[in-house]
C-alpha cells in the first residue's frame, strides 16, 4: 500500500508523516504541501526539510488564487493581524464563528486536491493531521471528527472506492501527538507553528501557545527558537 500525506511543516502533520512512514515505510509514502499565499511562508521550507530529513518524494501546489477572495488574518494579502491570544479567548468574542485566522474551507480544498493526486501516484490513503485541540469549539471547523466522517466518505465514493483518508489525531489533544512524535522520533527541531512568519517563534500566537503547552505536558522543553526564553 502507499501513502499521501498532506505535509504543512508542523508538528501534526509531520507527526502523522512518521506514522504513515513507520505503517508503510518510506519508499510507500509521498509528501504533498500546499502554497495558499500564507503570511508564514515558512512552514512551506519546514516541509522540505522535513521531506528531505526522511529521504521521501515531496510535491508542492499553488492554491494562493483559490484564496485571493479572502480576508483571514493568516494569508498574506490581508491587513488584519494575527491575535495573539488563546483560541479559547478568540472564541470568546467570535459570535460563534471560527477563528480569525479560519482559511475558508481549507482542509476540504487540500483533500480534495490530495485526492486527485493521490489516485494519479497510485496511493491507497491521504493523511492529515487535525487533530481535536484545534476542532474544539468550532475553532477550526474543518479540523472536527463530523467533518473528517464526511470528507472521508466522499473520498471513497468519489475515488470508485480506490481511496480512503485517514486522520489518525482527529481523536486526540496536540499533547497526544507531541507524546506519539517524541516515541517516533520526530524531529520537531525542523517544524514551523507560529502563524506571523518569523524566523523566531512569537510564542503568543494560537499555535505557539499550543504548541508550547504540548511540550509542556509531556515534559520536554521545545528546541525551536522564540523571541522569549519559553
């Protein structure tokens, strides 16, 4: 069997690469990244490092004009800045909607895209890693165990049946996944979280304040570099 793994350069999905290389092994696994215009861009070198790191075929795609149409504070062309809270304290104050930094429908767009790749490289599986942190309270709705049941089914009806999607965190906090990286031997060293882009970590944002407190609770410090000792 062989496997296509959606690859943003962070902890997730770099954690459910691992997986699928320990499952299929490496020479049954391509990596696929997504350029969607992005204010940190720097997640997309993140993958090729990490691509090259496990010596897998890594193919990148250009979504950016998909999103032009969009405001989220996480692309490039907007001027909304990205929060530098909580996303509990975000949704707070979001009348019930996602996150600011929400790309609309993200997730299905890179599926879909992973889907038709997928069946042309002759894989079996599509991973991705949204995991149930980032789904809690709709902050990232396209990240929640109803959505993934959908896409899923989709996915297999659409492909004639030939392919199936698996997200093996949608279960599971980022601290689980930080715990099955550390025994897989992840190098976290390599990924990028932090939504402003820096070379260095802002340590506030949503993700590097999750990503922080995953490494927390399993009770291993963070290698990677923040503007703050964290």
């Amino acid at each position: 069997m062989k496997a296509l793994v959606l690859l943003s350069g962070g902890i997730d999905s770099t954690t459910a690469l691992a997986s699928a290389i320990e499952t299929y092994g490496r020479d049954n696994v391509v990596a696929l990244s997504m350029s969607y215009g992005q204010k940190h861009i720097n997640e997309l070198k993140a993958s090729e490092r990490i691509a090259s790191y496990y010596g897998i075929e890594h193919i990148n795609a250009d979504l950016s004009q998909i999103f032009s149409y969009s405001d989220c504070a996480l692309l490039s062309r907007s001027e909304a800045e990205i929060p530098h809270e909580s996303y509990a304290s975000q949704l707070e104050t979001s009348d019930g909607k996602p996150v600011s930094t929400y790309v609309p429908f993200r997730n299905g767009l890179f599926i879909s895209v992973a889907a038709s790749i997928a069946l042309s490289k002759g894989c079996d599986v599509i991973f991705y890693g949204a995991h149930a942190d980032d789904a809690a309270g709709s902050a990232y709705p396209d990240c929640s165990v109803e959505f993934n049941d959908a896409m899923s089914k989709a996915v297999y009806e659409g492909s004639g049946k030939q392919l199936r999607v698996c997200a093996p965190f949608v279960g599971k906090s980022k601290a689980e996944i930080v715990s099955i990286g550390l025994r897989l031997q992840v190098p976290y060293n390599l990924t990028v979280s932090c939504y402003e882009g820096g070379d260095t970590a802002c340590g506030v944002c949503g993700t590097c304040r999750d990503r922080l407190a995953a490494f927390k609770a399993n009770g291993v410090k963070d290698t990677i570099r923040y503007k703050e000792n964290r």
